[in-house]
C-alpha cells in the first residue's frame, strides 16, 4: 500500500548530513527512510499505552526496585 508523499528540503549542518548519510548506508537504508523511522518511533511515544499496560500499571509499588526484586528471584530459582 502506498501512501500519499510529498517532498520536504532541509538545511542541516553538515556534519550532521553526513553523520545521517553515513548511518543510513550503514543499515542499508536510505536517509529518507531513518528520518521516517525516527519520526514514527516519536509518535508512538505520544501514544497512550493499550488497555493491557492501563491494567497492570501500578501493580508494583513505587518504593520496590523492580529490576532488583526480579533478580532476586531468578537467583533463588536457579540457586536451589
């Protein structure tokens, strides 16, 4: 499916140009395509978590140290 596209000009420095040529041709992509990537990645922090997040947001408290909790319980998993 395309989608309706138009053409943006932009003025950069030019380190970051070829910071941005180097890094595209590196994933082997274009740099139209980082910026578009870059672009919706910003978008969907933007965006509300879904329902399944909502339900189990605070089931930790605040005062826990999650990561530290969780491997507490992978050392006495994997310790017996």
């Amino acid at each position: 499916m395309q989608t309706d596209t138009a053409k943006l000009t932009i003025r950069l420095p030019r380190e970051d140009l070829d910071f941005a040529k180097a890094f595209a041709k590196a994933h082997g992509v274009s740099v139209t395509e980082v910026i578009d990537r870059y672009l919706r990645s910003l978008r969907r922090q933007e965006e509300k978590p879904g329902p399944e997040v909502q339900r189990i947001t605070g089931l930790i408290p605040g005062d826990v140290d999650g990561m530290e909790a969780y491997r507490r319980h992978l050392h006495e998993k994997h310790s017996a």
